[in-house]
C-alpha cells in the first residue's frame, strides 16, 4: 500500500471540547452515526457527535494505531481532506465521490481512534443524562 503523506487539522466543532474524552457510545440509528463521549469527572454529561449519512467509518483499539498516535500533528479532534484512509476511500469507491467534497474527521480518545468520512457537516452538542 502506498501511503500519502497526511495533513491533519484541528477540528473545534464547539466550545470546550474534552481535553480527553471516554469512549461511551456509538451506534447506527435512522441514516446517522452517533458517538457519545465523556470527560471522566462529568458523570451527567456527554458529548453528542452525529454524522448524517457517513460515507465510511471505522474504530479502532488505540493500541492498534500506536503509528497515528505518533504523529505530532494528531489532535484529540481533528479533520483532513488528504489521508491513507480517504485514498483507500477513493480506490475502493473507484473515484465515484470524486466530485463531492469529502472529509475524514477523526475523534482520538482515551480508548480508541474513530475515523468517519462524509460530505456532510457534523452536528456536535453537549447533552445531560
């Protein structure tokens, strides 16, 4: 596989953002993907992150990206339009979403790494339970 080099942003899509997040929830409800997150000391607050219509997504152990997690341009929230994971993207799809304006939005917590690609802008709010 060839590997592109990547060039990852910080992405702040609110403010206070957790400094570093619990992984708590995620599922596929209705077309959306919904990651829910938590600082350790706010037990009756989460972070709601929903993704209308992902084009791809994948989680994985952060044991498992020990080579992302050294990269020191990685942030605990973070976007790209040019990464290994939106060339294989591109491969696989066979260039069919050329055209569309995508972004890899990534989400490093204290857990795991969570990577989504979509068109669509997130909607990310704080909720109580």
């Amino acid at each position: 596989m060839i590997m592109i080099e990547e060039k990852y942003e910080p992405w702040e899509p609110i403010k206070e953002l957790p400094s570093s997040p619990f992984f708590y929830e995620m599922y596929f409800k209705e077309g959306s993907l919904i990651i829910l997150l938590k600082e350790s000391d706010l037990v009756e607050k989460r972070m709601k992150i929903v993704f209308k219509n992902p084009l791809g997504y994948r989680i994985v152990n952060e044991s498992g990206r020990l080579k992302k997690l050294d990269n020191p341009y990685i942030y605990t929230f973070c976007k790209t339009q040019q990464s290994n994971f939106l060339e294989w993207f591109n491969y696989e799809s066979d260039g069919l979403f050329n055209d569309w304006d995508v972004t890899h939005y990534m989400v490093c917590n204290s857990d795991n790494i969570i990577d989504v690609i979509t068109n669509q802008t997130p909607e990310v709010r704080w909720i109580n339970y």
